[in-house]
C-alpha cells in the first residue's frame, strides 16, 4: 500500500517537510511505501475553469505542469496527504491552486474510500482556519479523513523549532499510525464487502426564476 504525500511549501526541508517526515517515517514502520512530493516551489496557476480536462476526455489540466504529473500517482495511491504552511490564515496559494486543478481535473479518478489527510505548520496562528479549507477536497470526493489526538499540525518558523514541538511530532505519530490502521482495514473491507454502491451524480444550479 502506498500514500502519497505532498509538500506544499515554498521551502523544500522547512516546517512542513519535517512535520511530513516524522509522518512518512511512521507510515513506513507500519508497512506503508511513502513518496514526498515537492510541490510549493513550482509555478503553479490556478484553474482558469475552462474545462478541457473534461471536454477533451483526457482527464488532464490544459496546463501540462506538476498537477498532470501528480494525477497519476494520486489515481494509484491508497492515501493522499496535502501539507501546507499557513500564509494569511490560509494555505499557500501555490497549494490552493495545485489542489483546485487536481481535484478538478481527476473528477473521473474514483477517489472512493482513498485515505486523505492535510498537515498544516504555522509560526502562531491560522492553522485551524488552513486545516478546514484543505480538508473540504476530501470531504467532496468520498474519502475518508484521517484523525489525531489532536488537529494535524505543528509549530515553529523553523524546522528546528518544529523538533522541538514535541505534542506535534507525537501528533504526526499518531496520525501516520491512524492512517495504517484505516488504509489497511478499508483494504480488507474492499475484499470483502467491496466498495459503497454509487448513484448516478446529480448536479442542481439552484437560481431565481425571473419573468
């Protein structure tokens, strides 16, 4: 089994990336193949909602950047985690963007019972704030949110002030621990039960109806 693991931070081994490691290093003691992907430092545009992902039936962004190299991976990966620093009380806007094309795009990929996870750093404050946005791409998409003990987040301008935030490092212990534990009996539940039976989609525009 595999999780996949993403670094939306500008910096490549900053506060996010050792949040992840001590993530990663968990998963792997339970039997889990990770991969860190740097994302943060690529020049990554928003969607421009033109649709081609799914006019065309390529299911890829029209922009050919990391987005298209990470749909693939996140089509066969058991879990997807998204870590980002909080900027403004929110994610880093590289992050938003990466995650609003992939999602978007990969609308055909059947994410169903795909472990999901996001793991925020901040100096201060914002984290929480951060922590909801990013957990909403999952919660549309069918896959089930890994817990904690605590909020999925850590503490520190610095990687070595996040070392230091010892209830954080625990916290990203405990999550990586949760995750096996979640991905393998979803496993085990597939084999037996299978997946959750699904109804065509329904879309409704809901507008004012105007004489």
């Amino acid at each position: 089994m595999k999780a996949l693991l993403v670094n939306g931070s500008p910096r490549a081994k900053g506060c996010t990336y050792t949040a992840l490691t001590e993530l990663a290093k968990t998963l792997e003691a339970e039997g889990i193949e990770t991969e860190i992907i740097h994302v943060g430092n690529k020049d990554v545009r928003g969607c421009i909602a033109c649709r081609k992902c799914h006019s065309t039936g390529s299911g890829k962004c029209v922009f050919d950047d990391i987005v298209n190299e990470v749909a693939p991976k996140l089509a066969e990966a058991d879990a997807f985690v998204i870590g980002s620093p909080v900027y403004f009380a929110s994610p880093a806007g590289g992050v938003v963007s990466f995650l609003d094309r992939l999602f978007f795009s990969t609308l055909n990929t059947d994410k169903t019972m795909k472990v999901g996870a996001a793991v925020v750093s901040c100096r201060r404050g914002g984290n929480t704030a951060t922590f909801d946005m990013l957990n909403k791409y999952f919660t549309m998409n069918g896959m089930p949110i890994v817990s904690s003990q605590y909020w999925n987040m850590v503490y520190g301008g610095r990687p070595e002030e996040v070392l230091e935030d010892k209830e954080g490092l625990q916290t990203m212990r405990t999550l990586g621990r949760n995750m096996a534990f979640l991905m393998k009996s979803i496993q085990m539940g597939k084999e037996k039960l299978g997946l959750p039976e699904k109804e065509p989609a329904i879309f409704t525009n809901f507008h004012n109806n105007i004489s």
